[in-house]
C-alpha cells in the first residue's frame, strides 16, 4: 500500500513538473526576467558590495540576488547561451512549486486518507494559476512563499530558531514577508517567555546582518533600511492591477489622493482594523496558526494600496494548509475560487505588458479574453473582494475556529 502511495505521488510530481518545463519556453514576463538576467551577469562582474546602483534600477532585496548570483556563475562557468540561461532562470520557481506540493502531501497524509492528499496537493502541482506564475511569467513567489510556509511550520512545532531563520530568509527575498509578521507577535504575546521571545526574534537580525553586509559593507542594517523604503516609494499607486479592494477604484491611481484622508492611510487604517478583529478572535477561539497566515496574507493583499497582482500567491498556499487544519472542504472552494481570480489577473498582466505593450510574440493572446478582463476589472476586483470577505467570515466562524495540531 505504502508503495502505490509513493508511485501516486512522484506520478503527480512528475506530471507537474513536465508542465511546468514544457510551458517554461514561453516568452517569460520581460520586465521581470530581463531584470533577473541583467542582475545576475552585473552581480559576477562588479560583486555584492557594488551591485546597488543609484545609475541603473536595482531596487531589490539581497535575499535572491544570492541565487541569481549563482546562476549568473553557472552561465558563465558553462557559456550558456542566453534562451538558455532564460529558461534556468525559472527553474527556482518550479522547484519551489514542486516542493510546496510534496510539502502538502506529506502534512495532509497525516490527518486525510490518499484520494484527499492526492487532491491536496495537485491543489499546487496542476494550479494554473501557479504555473503561469513559475514556468511562464518566471517570478518567484513561489519561493517566497516556501519560506514562509516553513517559517510558520516550524513556529507550529515549536522549533522557533528555525521559524526565524526561515522567516528573515523569506524577508529578505521580498519584503510581502511582512505580511505574516503579526502572526509571530500574536503567538509570543499568547506564549510568552523570554526564552521563547529571544529564541524567535535574535536569528532574524542575526541572520539579516550576515546577509546584507556583503551588499553593505559600510552599514548593513541602515543599507537595508534605506532599500526597503526606496521599494516601498517605487509604486505609490492604489492597486498595481490587483483585483482587491483598491481594483475597485481603480488601476494605477496616485494613493496619495483620497476623501477625507489619502487612499494610502485608508488602506492602513482598514489593515490596523482587520488585525484589531483577528487579534480578538485569535486570544478567544482556538485558531491555529496556518489559518492565521491564511488570513493575514488576504488581509496584506486586499486592504493596503501599492500591492501588485501576485501577492495572492502566498494566501491560496496558506488557504490549502488552512483547510488542512481545519479540516474544512469549504475553504478549499474559497482557494479554487481566489485561483481563478489570480489565474485572470496574472493572464491580464502579462498580454497587457508582453503581448501589447512590447509586442512581443502574441503566443498566448486572445483578443476576447482580453478586452474581458479590460473592461471588467472592477467587477472581477468586487466579486475578489466578495469572495475574500466571505472566506474570511468561514474561516473564523465558530464551527471552523479549531486547530488539529
């Protein structure tokens, strides 16, 4: 029995990753993997310490540059040509992906029988809208979001330098990382030692420090900060083509515009709201910590401004561990609606830059489909924002409010 098990598993890893490599020879989204290549080669030419660059936009965090770096060096060591070096490019991404889904399996194997953790996990591995974000878009919110998956399992099994480490390494790949900071001060609020306090906030420092200096030999931390908020000031925008609270506004509105206060301080405001009320229910009902992540990474995408199209990525990981936890069908339906959504939204992106803007080769655009998602954003935004409220009353009513582990 173990052994059919193990084949159904490695017969859906394998099929996920064909796809996956299949549809990896699509043109990636050039904005974003030029920028991968050009850093990569400027990385081994000029080092760390001379990567960032006031001359040329090199606003990004240190934590990805390291693998870009080695990427860049396996380009040269080899002389790879540069469609190939475009395709090893997304390789990361679809590791990433591949391991998620394996990640999903072995947890939901403990608590379902195989048919529901085959279907779990294919949840991941068969996702278009995962695989447009790997293979074909070549972004690495898939990795982002591992990082963070094992930061709040660790913190589940309480081994809390490890959560830390996972944490600050997810940081420093891309700052939406934030988006589960709450998470972690809830737990030490609700658990607290000072053991368990020192355990959980030293690493990530630590561990931020050791990897910044090469960047910023001078002054690691303050070079960091000074990143962080020139990334921050980069898109100052109410929602940059996310279908979430603000895509009802509008696309690419200046969020320093407004009623009464600007859309910027609405989108905190709400937020500071949101987690006023998540607070409230976490200390009263016995809400395990993948759901909280669940929560706190939709709250991160739908209520600020400034946030783009992919930061979903990590909360229809996150919703698929929920279920898990709660043992709840109904989430799941929640996850394979925000799916849709975030499939929709990524397409859109994509044939509006690539497709339209560059003109590129128009492989994958359909001029119906598109001038759909044109001129229905604000409805698909509403009916997004909908579903996330909805997912949210499921989530934390009583009948659901409950941990397994």
């Amino acid at each position: 029995m173990n052994g059919i098990k193990s084949l159904n598993i490695i017969f859906l890893l394998f099929i996920g990753l064909i796809l996956r490599v299949i549809l990896a020879n699509l043109e990636g989204f050039k904005i974003d993997v030029d920028a991968w290549f050009a850093w990569a080669l400027r990385i081994n030419e000029v080092g760390f310490a001379n990567f960032y660059s006031s001359q040329i936009w090199t606003n990004y965090t240190p934590g990805y540059l390291y693998v870009l770096g080695l990427l860049g060096f396996i380009k040269n060591l080899f002389s790879l040509d540069s469609s190939f070096f475009y395709l090893l490019l997304k390789i990361p991404s679809i590791l990433s992906e591949l391991i998620l889904g394996v990640f999903i399996y072995r947890l939901s194997s403990q608590h379902f029988n195989e048919r529901i953790s085959i279907f779990l996990s294919s949840l991941v591995f068969l996702n278009p809208a995962f695989i447009f974000n790997s293979a074909i878009w070549g972004q690495i919110d898939g990795l982002l979001s591992l990082f963070m998956v094992f930061s709040i399992y660790y913190l589940i099994q309480k081994n809390l330098i490890l959560s830390s480490v996972f944490f600050s390494i997810a940081l420093l790949i891309k700052p939406q990382a934030l988006a589960i900071t709450p998470v972690f001060f809830l737990y030490l609020v609700k658990n607290f030692n000072l053991t368990s306090f020192l355990k959980l906030s030293l690493p990530a420092p630590i561990l931020f420090t050791i990897l910044s200096f090469p960047f910023f030999p001078g002054n690691p931390i303050a070079g960091l900060f000074a990143l962080f908020q020139n990334m921050i000031n980069d898109y100052s925008y109410t929602s940059l083509f996310a279908y979430n609270l603000w895509g009802i506004v509008g696309f690419w509105i200046n969020d320093t515009q407004g009623y009464l206060i600007t859309y910027k301080d609405w989108g905190i405001y709400l937020l500071i709201i949101y987690w006023l009320v998540l607070s409230f229910v976490y200390f009263k009902k016995n809400i395990g910590l993948f759901t909280m992540s669940a929560l706190a990474t939709l709250g991160f995408y739908f209520l600020p401004t400034r946030v783009h199209e992919r930061y979903l990525y990590p909360s229809l990981i996150f919703l698929i561990l929920a279920a898990i936890e709660q043992k709840s069908s109904k989430i799941i339906i929640f996850q394979i609606l925000l799916s849709l959504v975030h499939f929709l939204n990524l397409y859109y992106v994509y044939i509006y830059y690539n497709e339209l803007y560059l003109n590129l080769t128009k492989v994958l655009y359909n001029q119906i489909i598109y001038e759909v998602l044109n001129n229905s954003s604000k409805i698909i935004s509403s009916i997004s924002t909908l579903l996330f409220i909805l997912a949210g009353f499921i989530i934390i009513k009583p009948s659901n409010a409950k941990k397994t582990y």
